[in-house]
C-alpha cells in the first residue's frame, strides 16, 4: 500500500480476439485450398466434356480415323491406326473395345474406365502428380464399340489452378483486411479508453500537487482495511504544516507549492510500501500505519517522523521552516469505521495545535469532549430540521458568453438559533454521518422549488441532492410530489449529484436517473474531477452538466497542470454533448480562459455572492459578456459579512 495511485489493471481482452482472428483466418484458408481442388475439377470435367463432344462429332465425320474390318482382322495393323489416331487426338492412351477384340485379347475394359457410364468422364489424380482425364466415348456402327481414352490435363490443371488461387487470395486478402482492420481500430479505440479513463481515474485519487493520494483516496482504502480479509490494527496519524500560511505570505503561494511537495517526498521516504499517505487538504497530511496498536509505540513512530522531516526545505535560496503538530487515532480502539478515526485524529490534532508547536495527541478522554460537542450539534441540526428554520439563499450561474444568468444554485445555510455558528460543511457532514440528510434534503428541496417559482422567468433552479437520498428513498417520487405540490415545472428543476454516487452507480442509482430525466429534471454531476469517474457511468448516466469543482478553476495562474486538466475535462464533456460549469470563478481571466476553451456557464464570485431569492425577484440581471479585456463585473452585490455556504449535498 503507498500513497500513489493504483496501476491500471490489463486485460486479455484484446489478445483473445486477435487469437480468434487467426483461428477464423487459419479456417478460411483451410476451406479455401479445399474449394480451389473442388473447383478446378468441376472446370475440368465441363471442359473434358465438351472435349468428347469434338471428338465424337470428328469421328463421326471422318470415319476414316477408325479402324475399319480388315484393321480389326489384323492385330498389327489395328495397333497402327490407334497409335495414329492417338497421335492425332493428343491423348495419353488409346483402346478400342469390341466384343470380338475383348474375347480374343482376353482383356477387359480397364476398371477406372468400366467403372464409367457409357459417354461419362472423370477427372483424377495420375502417376508422377498427374491430373488425368479419363472418356468412354461410345461409336455408332454394327458393331458395339467405344474408345476409352486418357489425356493429360496437368497443365490446364495448373493454369486454372493459378487462377483460382489468384482470386481465392485476393478475396480471402480482403475478408483479411475486413476483420482485422476493423478489430486494430476497436483495439486503439479501447487503448484510448483505458488511458483516459485512468487518467481520470489518477487525477480523481490523487492529490495533483503532491501526487499522494487524496482525502477520498484514503478513506477507501482504509476502508477497505478495516472490512478486507487481512483486518489488523493500525494507527492514523494527521499531520498539519504549523505556521504554513505565514510561507504563502512571506515567500508566496509558488514557494508553498514547493515546500508542500518537498514534504510529501519526505513524508513517503519515511514510510514502508504497505502504509498510506494523503494530503487532506492545504497543509494537512494522513498517514496510515498498520500493525501499531500501542500508544506508546504510536507515539515513538510519531515523534521519528516529527524528527525526520521537521528539516529547513530550502525553495529559491530560502530555508523554509517545517513545524509538525500531529494527531494519533488507533483502530479498533477509537473507531471502527475510516470517517470516525479520521474525525479522531483531527481532533486530537486540533488539540495538539492549541498546544506549543511541534506537539502531539493520542485521541483520549480529553478528546471526547469533542464528541459532546457533536452530539450538541446533532441536536441542534435535528431541531432546526423538524422546525424547518433552514434558510436558503441562492447564487447565480452565468452564461459566459453574454453574462445572462440562466440558473441559480440553491445554497443551505444553518439558522441563528442562539449557539455556535455551524458551517455548511460541519452540519451536511453531521447530517450525513448521523441518517439526517434524508429528511434534511426532503425538506430542503420543498423550500428549493417553492422559491423557485420567484425567480424569473426562464432561470432553472439547480437543487443539490445528496449520493444518500438515493439510497434512503425513492427519488423519482419524493421528485415528482414536490412538484405537484409546489407547481414548478420539471423544467425548471435541475438536481445536482456528486461524484461519489457513480462509486454506488446501482441499477437503482440508474432506474432513477433515467425516471428523473422522464419527468423533464435536468441533471449535473456536482463537484466533477474530485471524487472517482469512469467514462462507462458518464455516457451511460443521463447526465446533462458537469460541473467542474472550484479547485480546478482556482488553480489557474499557479499551477500549469490545472490549465490542462481544465482542457482535459471541457473536451471530454464536447465530445459527450455535455453542457460545462466552472465553479468558484473569481476573474475575469478565468473568466475567459473557460470561455475560449468551450465552457458555457460559470459561477462565482465574479457573477455575484448567494443572496436571498428576493434579490432575484425584480427581473434577471444585467447580461455582462465576457470581454476580451478587463476583468468582469460582479452581477449581483456581495453579501454583507461574506457568509459561507454549502450546497444540501456533500
């Protein structure tokens, strides 16, 4: 196990065809060179046939040719005139059968030629690889009579031959070319999909940055530790850069760049193949070892590590300071599930950062005071669900070509109820991790569609749903009674879905897509390059949007591969027909490079903070293209205070 992405798996696919190939081309040739020897004979014995014909119909006009009655009386004599007439016919051999001649010779008429009709033919293999013609031609007279003759068709046999096989070759080059140059095309086009796909599938597991895993990445694979065959105990270690901000300020976000990748090199040389590193997030980092169940040796392993990279990382002529504060969470002990250790460790980190730098936490009784706090916060979250005291305020999705709003996104927020503000991510996560993000988004989306119907004319409403409704309920209905209920039009709604649904891309992940897209619901998969994509789920979800995640367009300036991988995305979505949002667009240069390279829609500050739906009810905003200089225009003012806002999803 290491922090990089996984090889992509081969298959013989490609092999067992080409084996089939060659086995349906060996077949071929085998019934070709068989029909060649057929059809050759069967030309052989129509012209062998005609050629009897001549030679009866001479015969019969010069009667000289034949013996007459005092050849016969001679036998010397008789010899003579069928060495003449064989010499004149061109043939092989030559008998004469006559009652009188088989019973005074004592012969018979030869088996290969007795065994024949009267006036047939046949064409056969003779001595020394001759192909020999075989006629019993009957004479008319007093007397019965018939010349059996032999001639040699090894020649004529040759030529046609050749000429079959001519044209057996150039067929069977044909039917050749006809399977095999469609099945080299099949071939590169499945290449291209298998290297696509795990470009995609490396750009959606590991972090671009470091080239560690990602935050998803190590959740699955933890995961799959703790439910596989080989379940053993394990520690889990968050490690966060102290002070990091204080590198972006001073040196600049090119030289924070370069001291992140620094560590991360560090971090994995001083790991073993079967541990697991990521970066979470920023300057956070995990580390999984397995095999360490004791705190005590947790804690050593910890403080190795805190030693080993807490080096200066020089960057441009600067000694970079590196500050470890790390958090320890051990399986089983402090959770049975990858999430919960995480939270753990982080917790334990958070404590380990209100400490003196360098610091570490195990998870312990002190960090269970955290776990009271959750259970506020789940009491909380549940009474504002039940009191329906969630507020909703909307964000503008733009043309970028005309700065038309065409859409809004509904965004949640958590009501003042008197506590600690809870952000949008702290309480979608709480309601997915405790069940409640069912009848959370059942709610939210009767408030989505109800205000929808003030928004203007012709702006669809862009509802998140989260991967867990799809499993909890039946979404087509829940769908189809709010819109009655509220008298939207299916049109006007548009359900956004993340990635992480194509990882449980069931038949009734499926069934509901599909039934979704009857009713006339748009669809967008949400948050597209951060979780795991497979080309097979995008042609065969019906989906009409990507929406490309904001840290693809943040990264534009910074770092060179976010421009290609922004590149990499809009041309796979053209060539599925799939319409494009960029999230998290800030300015006008991001603006327009989205818009040179084929994206149609944006969203972001630049087109205005979420507001309340009022701010939308006096008509759509001012169309703002984007112009090919100076930065655009926000449409709508920002918010007051800048809140911060999460979609009803993850």
């Amino acid at each position: 196990m290491s922090g990089r992405g996984r090889p992509v798996r081969r298959f013989p696919n490609d092999l067992t065809s080409l084996m089939l190939i060659g086995v349906a081309v060996l077949a071929l040739l085998t019934g070709a060179f068989a029909l060649d020897r057929t059809a050759v004979r069967r030309v052989l014995e129509d012209e062998l046939r005609r050629v009897a014909a001549e030679w009866r119909h001479r015969l019969a006009a010069e009667p000289g040719l034949l013996p007459d009655d005092a050849d016969l009386a001679d036998r010397s004599r008789l010899e003579r005139r069928l060495a003449d007439l064989r010499r004149r016919l061109g043939v092989l051999e030559l008998h004469l059968s006559t009652p009188t001649l088989d019973a005074a010779s004592g012969r018979g008429v030869p088996p290969a030629v007795a065994a024949l009709p009267r006036g047939a033919v046949v064409v056969e293999d003779g001595d020394d690889g001759r192909v020999e013609g075989r006629i019993r031609l009957p004479l008319d007279g007093p007397v019965p009579a018939q010349l059996e003759i032999t001639t040699d068709l090894t020649p004529r046999a040759e030529a046609l031959g050749g000429v079959l096989r001519t044209i057996l070759r150039g067929f069977l080059s044909l039917l050749v070319l006809a399977v095999v140059l469609p099945a080299w095309v099949i071939r590169r086009k499945v290449q291209a999909q298998r290297r696509a796909e795990a470009e995609l599938r490396r750009l959606a597991t590991t972090d671009p940055l470091t080239g560690l895993a990602n935050r998803a990445e190590w959740l699955r694979r933890t995961t799959a530790l703790l439910t596989g065959p080989d379940r053993r105990p394990f520690a889990v270690l968050c490690l966060d850069l102290a002070d990091f901000r204080t590198v972006n300020d001073d040196f600049g976000e090119a030289a924070g760049d370069a001291l992140l990748r620094a560590f991360a090199a560090r971090l994995e040389g001083q790991l073993r193949r079967v541990d697991l590193a990521a970066r979470l997030e920023g300057d956070r980092f995990a580390v999984l070892r397995p095999g360490l169940a004791d705190r005590t040796a947790a804690r050593a392993f910890a403080r190795g590590l805190v030693e080993a990279l807490s080096v200066p990382v020089r960057v441009e002529g600067h000694d970079l300071p590196v500050e470890l504060d790390v958090g320890i969470a051990l399986a089983p002990a402090d959770g049975e599930d990858a999430a919960t250790l995480l939270a753990r460790a982080e917790a334990a980190l958070a404590e380990a950062q209100a400490a003196a730098g360098g610091t570490i936490r195990l998870y312990a009784a002190e960090s269970r005071e955290r776990e009271r706090s959750r259970r506020q916060e789940l009491r909380r979250l549940r009474a504002a669900i039940e009191g329906g005291t969630f507020g909703l305020v909307w964000q503008p999705q733009v043309e970028l070509a005309t700065g038309r709003t065409v859409a809004c996104e509904a965004l949640l927020r958590f009501p003042d109820d008197g506590g600690p503000p809870l952000s949008p991510a702290r309480f979608v996560a709480l309601a997915e991790e405790s069940g409640l993000v069912v009848p959370l988004g059942r709610a939210v989306l009767h408030r989505a569609c109800r205000e929808a119907l003030r928004l203007p004319e012709g702006v669809r409403a862009s509802v998140n749903l989260s991967p867990l409704q799809f499993a909890g309920e039946d979404v087509p209905a829940l769908v189809r009674e709010v819109l009655a209920a509220t008298g939207l039009a299916p049109q006007r709604l548009e359900i956004e879905i993340t990635e992480s649904v194509l990882l449980e891309a069931s038949e009734r992940v499926r069934d509901a897509l599909a039934a979704l897209r009857r009713l006339g619901v748009a669809i967008a998969l949400d948050d597209f390059g951060t979780g795991y994509s497979s080309l097979a789920c995008l042609w065969q979800l019906p989906f009409d949007k990507l929406k490309i995640d904001r840290s693809f367009v943040q990264g534009l300036g910074r770092d060179g591969q976010a421009a290609t991988v922004l590149r990499s995305i809009l041309a796979l979505a053209r060539s599925l027909g799939l319409t494009v949002t960029a999230e998290g667009i800030e300015t006008g240069e991001q603006a327009r490079f989205l818009a040179a390279h084929g994206c149609r829609l944006g969203q972001g500050f630049l087109f205005g903070r979420p507001q309340p739906v009022a701010a939308f009810e006096a008509g759509a905003s001012p169309a703002v293209p984007v112009a090919p200089a100076a930065p655009l225009p926000a449409i709508l003012p920002a918010a007051a205070g800048g809140d911060i806002c999460a979609p009803v999803g993850p």
